[in-house]
C-alpha cells in the first residue's frame, strides 16, 4: 500500500479526516483511498474515490450505504463509493479483476 501524497487537496485530507474520525461509530473496518488521488494523477475536478468495509452495511441497500458515507463527511465533496460488509469484501477480492486492480494502487486511510 502506499502514503499519501503530500500534495493532496485540503478537500481530500478533510473527507479522510471526516471518514476517520467517524470509522468507530459507523463500524468501519477498512477503508481505501483509490482512483486518481491515489494514483496521483488527479485534476482539479476530480471526485474522491473511497472503497469502504464496514459491519454496518450487512443488510442495507447500496443507496442507504452510500448515505451513511456522505452524512459522515463535514465537507460537500463529490464521492464515489465501493461499499461492502466483511463478507463481501473478502468475497470481491477474490472474484473481481476491477478490486484487484484498485486495490494494487489503493492507500489504506482506516
């Protein structure tokens, strides 16, 4: 896994800080900063990509994950989310070429 670039976007380290400081109480077990800003190839108007596992998720649709993600974040950004229970996620990484690949170049935030 990598750091994180020292030249992230303050609008970056915040949502990590927003996601970090409310992992406990949302469950959060693991969660990965991928995409462009974990590349480090990203443009101005680049959304935050974050796959997050958490025990909370078992039994909640993909719409209802992705607004615990968001009401948990102080700061509007735009996200894009890979949300998965334990289970799933353990299942994903060995069934999807696509997780593979982003997690070869993910940086663990949680």
């Amino acid at each position: 896994m990598n750091s994180l670039p020292s030249d992230l976007p303050s609008r970056v380290r915040e949502a990590i800080e927003d996601l970090r400081e409310v992992g406990k109480g949302l469950g959060i077990r693991e969660a990965y900063l991928t995409g462009s800003f974990a590349r480090g190839d990203w443009l101005n108007q680049s959304d935050i990509d974050l796959i997050v596992v958490s025990d909370k998720f078992e039994g909640k649709e993909i719409g209802e994950r992705f607004k615990m993600i968001k009401k948990a974040l102080k700061t509007n950004v735009s996200i894009d989310l890979l949300a998965y229970t334990c289970s799933e996620f353990e299942e994903a990484k060995n069934r999807s070429v696509i997780l593979q690949d982003m997690l070869e170049y993910a940086i663990k935030i949680i």
